[in-house]
C-alpha cells in the first residue's frame, strides 16, 4: 500500500534535489518500503543506505556508534552515483548543538546540505521526534507520515485477515475500521493478530479490543485521556463549571432563564 501524495511529494524533492529530508514517523518499515520504491522508480534507481547508532551502516555494518563517522562516508561516497542515506534516530544528537559532542554533526550536516545539491544523493533523517537546531532550519525540509486513514486500514485489515477469517460486514465493519483510525500500522496488525490467534476469526467483539488498544496507546502519551461513548459526565475528572453549565436549562433565543423582562 502506497500515500500516492507522499510518493509524489519525495520523489519530487529527490528529482529537485533536495540535500536533507527530516522525516517524523512513529513507524520505520512503511518509511523504508517508501523510500525504496521511490528510489527504484527513479532514472537511473537510486540505491538506499540504512545507519543507525547500534548496527551502523546496513551494508556493511560500519560506523556503529559513531553518527560524525556516518557522515564523513557519505561526504566520501555521494558523488559517485546516486544514494539515499537514511540515519535513523537522530534527535538525540540534533538536541543539543552546543554540546562538543553534537556541535560536529550539525556543522558536517550544513557541509553536506551544500554538497549533495550538486550530486543526485540526499540524506533522510528519520525519527519520531522532530528536534531541529536552528542552524538546520533552513538546510532541512520535513515531512510528517501520516497515520493510516480509512481507505489504507481498509486495504490493511483485508491483506492481514484471510477472507474465511473476516466474520464482519456492513455497519459494524465501518465501525471497526472507524476504530482502529489513529492507530499505528503496527499496532492494527497487533491487536487484529491476537484476535486471530484466540478465536480464529475478525467478528464484532473485536472493536472492544481495537478500542481498548487505542485507550493504550493515548494513556502513553501521557497527554490525553480516553473515555469510550458509554462513559457519561459524571465519569469525567475535572470540569466542574463546564459541567454545571452543560447541565444548567437554557431558553431560546440565547437567554438565561435567570433574567428577568422588564
């Protein structure tokens, strides 16, 4: 399943040569299916390069440890033909520019930002976090991935279950689709998984278990609080003069009931 937009919007900063994308995604493998078909359709392909802090470079595991060190292969390497070096986590170290350690990458970065207009690579930069020093701001484009809408958990939900496996239909397969809308790719192959795995089947009861996933999922942004539609007012902590405003009886016209005419 391909965002049609988003693959024309990279592939047009590629061809326009674009030297540093930023990309916000809570999620890496649908970033990485992307990114290669974007490259792979591209005249002549493009080859992608992985890095990340732990197994440094996927093709030959170099510069673990080390992202100053990734960054000098790709001021070595660009030139020679197209690459799209994608470096994954790279908040922490975009943090905090004035740290001798991190002060490095962000004056390499802004050398490479000069570079790679004049070759057909580009960086990608992909974390979860958008930490962007003021130094950059100018050299990095970004681009936030979007959670799956409707018609793709459509398109997902019948690619993971096997049709003799979907149990549902009509109203309440809206209602399950509706239900799994702000949660992760990850998190729908999940919980529709664990349903598989206990009762052999995709049937209504399991909007319950997508919604319980997605009351999960906002109590760990520790921001937000979910409450199903059963959950009535008085369930609600907090907003004791909202309460009693929502409960107070209105006239019409916008009147309080408490003015008098004279």
């Amino acid at each position: 399943m391909i965002d049609r937009q988003l693959f024309q919007q990279i592939d047009l900063m590629l061809r326009a040569r674009y030297p540093l994308i930023y990309i916000v995604s809570q999620e890496e493998a649908p970033i990485e299916d992307l990114l290669e078909q974007v490259a792979r359709q591209m005249t002549p392909p493009r080859s992608v390069k992985y890095w990340d802090v732990v197994r440094g470079w996927s093709d030959n595991g170099n510069d673990k440890g080390s992202m100053i060190s990734a960054l000098q292969r790709i001021s070595q390497t660009h030139s020679k033909e197209g690459f799209l070096f994608v470096l994954k986590d790279v908040h922490p170290f975009l943090e905090s520019p004035v740290n001798t350690n991190n002060l490095p990458i962000v004056r390499e970065l802004r050398n490479l930002a000069r570079e790679l207009c004049r070759s057909r690579s580009s960086i990608i930069l992909l974390s979860y976090a958008l930490l962007l020093p003021p130094e950059l701001q100018e050299e990095v484009s970004v681009i936030y991935f979007p959670l799956p809408h409707t018609t793709e958990i459509d398109q997902l939900v019948r690619q993971i279950v096997a049709p003799d496996k979907l149990k549902i239909k009509g109203l309440a397969w809206e209602q399950l689709i509706k239900a799994c809308q702000g949660l992760s790719r990850t998190r729908i192959q999940r919980v529709l998984a664990r349903s598989i795995a206990a009762k052999q089947q995709i049937d209504e009861t399991d909007i319950d278990q997508i919604l319980a996933e997605k009351q999960q999922a906002i109590r760990q942004t520790q921001f937000l609080e979910f409450y199903s539609g059963k959950e009535s007012l008085k369930n609600v902590g907090g907003l004791a003069n909202l309460k009693k405003w929502v409960r107070t009886p209105r006239c019409v016209y916008g009147r309080s009931p408490h003015l008098r005419h004279s």
